[in-house]
C-alpha cells in the first residue's frame, strides 16, 4: 500500500493506518532527527510530534502529493522550532560531538567508518547537515530536500556542493591527525 493511500485510510477512520506509517518511517525519521539535534530524548519527542502531526492531518483527510518529503518537512519545523526556542542548548550539544576523531588507517570495521563520517558530518553547520543527511541516508532527490526543507531546489545543490567540499576538509584533516598520531 502506498503512503498517500495509508493517509486515506486514516482519513476514513482506520487507525491502524497509522500504525503502518510508524512502522515504515520511525527508524528513518529517528535517524534524521537525531543527526541534527544529537540528543536521543529530544529526537524521540520531536518524531512523536511528527506523528501526532501526521494523525491529525491524516483524520481531517488533509493526504499530501508526495508524503515522504512531507512527512520530513514536518519533522524538520519541529526541529526548527526546538532550536529557535533554545538556540544556546543547541550550540552546547552540538559542541559535545566536534571534538572526537576516529584514525582513518586504523579503520577495518564498516561501524567504526560509519561512525567516524558521523563525527565528520557532525562538525557541519546544520544547514549542510541536513541537505547531506536527506541525500545520502535518507535517498531523497533534490526535488524532495527542497520540498522537506521549504528551500529553493538551486539552495539544495550549493549546500551539497559545499557540504561535501567541507566534509572532505574536514575527513583530510582527521586522516592527517591519525596518521601523526602513530609516528
């Protein structure tokens, strides 16, 4: 069954609708939400919003074109909303993560890899993050991140561009620093 057709089914009373769009997208949308706020209490409240949103929506038969990029939308202005209430707390927990590196040659197991381009991708501006999230984690086109993020589909392909050239900075100089750490 198609996402749209699950919010027509919530729409005409099927509750268990819901339960079948939990399933599909809470794992996805966790780790959206979680890779930008770096806090898994805050993550968790923000994708329970995100549902009840999409419940309410779904029950007053409001069903988008495209659910995916929508539902992403949705979970990204809570996110915005959490940080313009407290952008200090925001700065804090994104400090926590900037300081560890993990040694590129020493790296031989597939999640200390991914765990290192995570710190990696944690030392981003949160703009970058996103755009670099939604494509490459989450598969979305360009069409669908500008959607999602509410921004111009040109602003999406600069803050790839950038996001990328940044992250290859900053994966240079980490590989540099685990490289000097051995001699």
């Amino acid at each position: 069954m198609q996402d749209e057709e699950y919010m027509r089914q919530l729409s005409l009373g099927n509750e268990s609708a819901l339960d079948s769009l939990v399933f599909l997208y809470h794992k996805p949308l966790h780790g959206y939400v979680y890779r930008l706020l770096l806090d898994e209490k805050l993550a968790e409240d923000i994708i329970q919003e995100t549902f009840i949103k999409i419940y309410k929506q779904g029950k007053r038969g409001d069903i988008p074109d495209k659910f995916k990029p929508w539902i992403y939308k949705i979970a990204t202005n809570l996110c915005k909303d959490y940080w313009k209430k407290a952008s200090t707390q925001r700065e804090k927990l994104t400090d926590q993560y900037e300081g560890g590196h993990v040694q590129v040659h020493h790296i031989i197991d597939l999640q200390i890899e991914r765990k290192w381009m995570i710190e990696a991708l944690n030392q981003l501006t949160i703009e970058y993050r996103m755009v670099l999230y939604l494509r490459f984690y989450q598969d979305l086109k360009y069409s669908e991140i500008a959607l999602a993020l509410d921004i111009p589909i040109n602003t999406v392909k600069t803050r790839i561009t950038r996001g990328l050239q940044r992250l290859e900075i900053i994966l240079r100089i980490d590989e540099q620093k685990g490289a000097g750490a051995d001699e």
